[in-house]
C-alpha cells in the first residue's frame, strides 16, 4: 500500500465536510458516545458509494443525468432539513443528557443517509481507488476492496477523534444558552451552505 494512498486518504477524511460537520454535532449535543456513533454511521454511509465504484454503477450514476439529479436533490433536500431542524433545536444540535435506544438510532440513521445521499462520493471512488491499482495487477478488485478497508477505517478513526475532542469541551457549551444559540445559527449555516454546495456541482 503506497504512502501517497495513505497520505491523500487523510487529507480526503480530514478535510471539513458533512460527515465531520454532523459527527461534531452529534458529540457536541449529547456527548461523546454519541458523536462515536455518528462517526461510524457515517462510515457506514460510504460503503453504497464503494460498492457501487466497484460494481461499475457509479459510471452508470456518472452517465445518467436523471439518475445523478435526482440523488443529488434528495441529499440537497436532506440537508436543507437537517439545517431548519438545527434552528428549531430539534435536529443535530438537540441536546441530550443520556443517548438512549431511540435516540442511538437516530444519530446512526442520519449519519448514514448524509453520506448515501451524496451521489459525488460514487464518483469520488470510481476516480479515486483506480489510480491505486496497478495496470498489470493480478488481483484488482481484491487490492481495491483492501484500499476501501484501510479508507473506511480511517474515516472512522478520523471522525471518532473529531468525535471525542468534541465531547472534551461539551459542558462548557451546552451551559451556555447564548452560545449554544450561536453554534446551532453556524451549524445550520454550514448544513445549508454544504446543501447548496451539492446543489451547484456537476458530474
């Protein structure tokens, strides 16, 4: 496995986008438990998108204006929710002294759909694992698959750390109603801002 692999996974994993946004909202409202399970939810979410790299359908999401309209404006929908349940305290930033059954399911069920209503991340992979994959590669779809692995692995590592750094400094936010009100105005703006981002691009 090459350095550069390992080195532009990080940079791809660690760079802000909504997995990381809704992971630190999750652990920021109701703490770190939960933000590790909206990590690993939105791990979770990525395996459609390798799947679909791997099976040949992201050429076909890449071909299919309809198909890719259509998944792009239901994430663009999705996310355009998660940012007006944000304001009205009901969303991402609800916060929650204990993470019950209903609530766990919550955060894993989101988390997931964040991800699987992003149609560019089918065509991330589908340009992105190849370049890894020697031409004369005897085995390419088993060395994809572990380059997929070592990704998801490291989203999750990534995100959890997110996750927790998050938690450390929960009760010095959630105490404070006027801060609390500020960072659920920048969430949902940053929920909003990614949803019109996914809106305006293009295959």
């Amino acid at each position: 496995m090459s350095p550069e692999f390992l080195l532009t996974s990080l940079v791809v994993v660690a760079s802000p986008g909504t997995g990381v946004l809704y992971t630190l909202a999750a652990a920021l409202s109701r703490g770190g438990r939960a933000g590790v399970l909206a990590a690993f939810a939105s791990t979770l979410g990525i395996v459609p998108h390798i799947a679909a790299a791997l099976l040949g359908l992201a050429a076909i999401l890449h071909t299919s204006a309809l198909l890719f309209q259509t998944v792009k404006y239901l994430g663009v929908a999705y996310l355009l929710y998660m940012a007006w349940q944000t304001l009205r305290e009901h969303g991402a930033l609800k916060v929650e002294d204990k993470v019950n059954a209903r609530s766990a399911m919550d955060v894993i069920v989101t988390g997931i759909l964040i991800n699987i209503l992003n149609p560019k991340l089918s065509i991330f992979f589908l340009a992105f694992l190849p370049q890894f994959i020697a031409a004369d590669d005897v085995a390419p779809v088993s060395n994809m698959l572990l380059l997929s692995a070592v990704f998801m692995l490291m989203t999750f590592a990534v995100f959890a750390l997110y996750a927790l750094l998050a938690a450390s400094v929960r009760d010095h936010i959630v105490t404070r109603p006027r801060v609390m009100t500020w960072l659920r105005r920048t969430f949902a703006a940053a929920f909003a801002a990614l949803g019109l981002r996914l809106a305006l691009t293009d295959r």
